[in-house]
C-alpha cells in the first residue's frame, strides 16, 4: 500500500511538473516574450526617428539599423506581433535609411533600402503608383513634417537632412 501511494504521489508529481513545463513553453514565455517586445519595439522605434532626424547621419543610421535589426528578429523568432504593423514599420525603416543614404551620398545603399521598403510595403497589398520611388520619398516626407509637429516644435535642434552630413553645427 505504501508503495502505491509513493508511485501516485510520484506520478502526480511528474505530472504536475511536465504540465507546467508545457505551459511556460507554450503559454506564458511565448506571452511575456511578445510582451518585452512590443515594448522594445515602441521605444526603439521612437529612438530611431529621433536620431535620425535630430542627429548626425552616422548615428541616426546606427540607431535605424539596431531598429531593423529588432523588427527581423521578432519576425525570425516568431514571436506574437502583429504583421501588418511589422512590415509598415520595417517599411518606414528602409526608407529612413534611404532617406539618411542619399544624404550621405551613398546611391547603391540608398537604392537598395529603397528596393527593400517596397518589398516590404507591396506585401501590405500598396499599389504600384504608390510603390514608386517618387511616391515613397513624398510619403516619407509627409510622415517626417507630421512627427516634426509631434516632435519637434520648439526644440531648435537642426534635422540631419537640413544640416548635411557631417556633425557640424550638430546641437546636443
């Protein structure tokens, strides 16, 4: 008798273990991961705008890299994300990166941030006028003057793409 209630308890408990090692690996990780990254993302995504449009070229693209960098990593470990809302902002990404590349006077990367925000922009369904390069550059120019009167009023902070290139005249 005694032996038949130690393998019950030992069977609950083996039990008990795997069903909350199955529900942390499948339930409340998955959850919690997602969670840190919807709030990476948002954060980063505010650090990279204001980089690259309040900072040097140099770092406003080191910024915008560590931002497409996060976005393919939730997309390559799958995690809870929305998609739609992944491949805009990857989108809008490249075109920062294009944006701060024909700045910099680097056409070859600027064409191919170029060629990658389309990609990632005709997967949201966009049509081909709207896909065009003029199209995206005035897109981007519209979403940057909208951010600029979020962000930007009464900061006296000079916008890399009204300063140049380098860091002269670069305020802190």
């Amino acid at each position: 008798m005694l032996r038949t209630a130690l393998f019950c308890i030992f069977a609950f408990l083996v039990a008990a273990g795997a069903a909350c090692i199955l529900r942390a690996r499948y339930a409340s990780v998955p959850d919690t991961e997602s969670s840190y990254a919807m709030s990476d993302e948002s954060n980063l995504a505010r650090y990279s705008f204001l980089q690259a449009s309040q900072a040097d070229t140099s770092d406003g693209r080191v910024a915008l890299v560590e931002y497409v960098n996060l976005l393919k990593r939730i997309r390559r470990e799958g995690l809870k994300f929305p998609e739609k809302r992944l491949r805009y902002d990857l989108g809008l990404a490249y075109l920062r990166l294009f944006r701060l590349e024909l700045l910099a006077g680097n056409s070859q990367a600027a064409d191919s941030y170029m060629k990658l925000a389309q990609q990632e922009l005709s997967s949201l369904g966009w049509k081909k006028d709207d896909l065009a390069t003029a199209a995206l550059e005035e897109s981007i120019d519209k979403q940057e003057a909208a951010e600029e009167k979020l962000y930007g009023s009464g900061t006296g902070l000079v916008h890399a793409h009204e300063r140049g290139t380098g860091n002269e005249g670069s305020q802190n």
